[in-house]
C-alpha cells in the first residue's frame, strides 16, 4: 500500500474516510455484543469504558441510525433490560435505579 494518509489508504481500499471506517468497525462489535448477551445496554456501555450509556447510544445511532434497543427490537432481540421491565410491572421495575445498580461495575479496565 503506498498510501501515507490513513484516510486516503481506507478512502482507496474501503470506499470510506478513516474516521468513518473506525465508527463502522466499532459499531459492528457493538451489534455483536448487543446480538450475542443478554446484559443491559448500560453494562455493554460501562464494559465499553464509558461512564454514561447515553454516549454509547448516541455514537451508535449515528451510525446505525437506529438505538441500540430499537437495534434489539428490530431484530428480535431481548435484552436484560426489556425483559426484566416485561417480567416485573411494578413501580419499582418502572425505575430504572434498580436496572442500573443491578449492572454493577465494569470488570473492564477503562479504555484511555
């Protein structure tokens, strides 16, 4: 590859910037996770390295143009979170304080 510049080489070689490979790539992972575990978003998130599923959600939908729960729903998919909200109609399964500290904390080390 004689290329010098990563996003010309990816440009050439995929058809896409860089930047818009790396998103792509990082997303497909993500629908891996989200596909093949039943945890939460928020834990994939937190496993992720990230303090707030909010980021993750929206990164992933700008991408994907879809959430990652819409990305669940849409494929069949059923997550920890719906199905704990499908299994539990009380109040306090309508919060989601007990979902997010039943999460935990990552096991993972946060990505610099």
């Amino acid at each position: 590859m004689g290329e010098k510049n990563p996003s010309r080489a990816t440009m050439a070689g995929a058809g896409v910037h860089a930047k818009t490979y790396i998103a792509q790539r990082l997303v497909l992972d993500a629908k891996r996770l989200l596909a093949h575990r039943t945890q939460s978003v928020q834990s994939i998130a937190l496993e992720w390295g990230l303090e707030d599923a909010a980021n993750f959600g929206k990164f992933f939908k700008r991408v994907d143009s879809a959430t990652p729960g819409a990305f669940r729903l849409r494929n069949g998919i059923t997550g920890r979170v719906a199905t704990v909200r499908a299994a539990a109609p009380t109040p306090a399964a309508q919060s989601p304080a007990p979902l997010l500290a039943a999460a935990g904390p990552s096991q993972h080390p946060a990505r610099p």
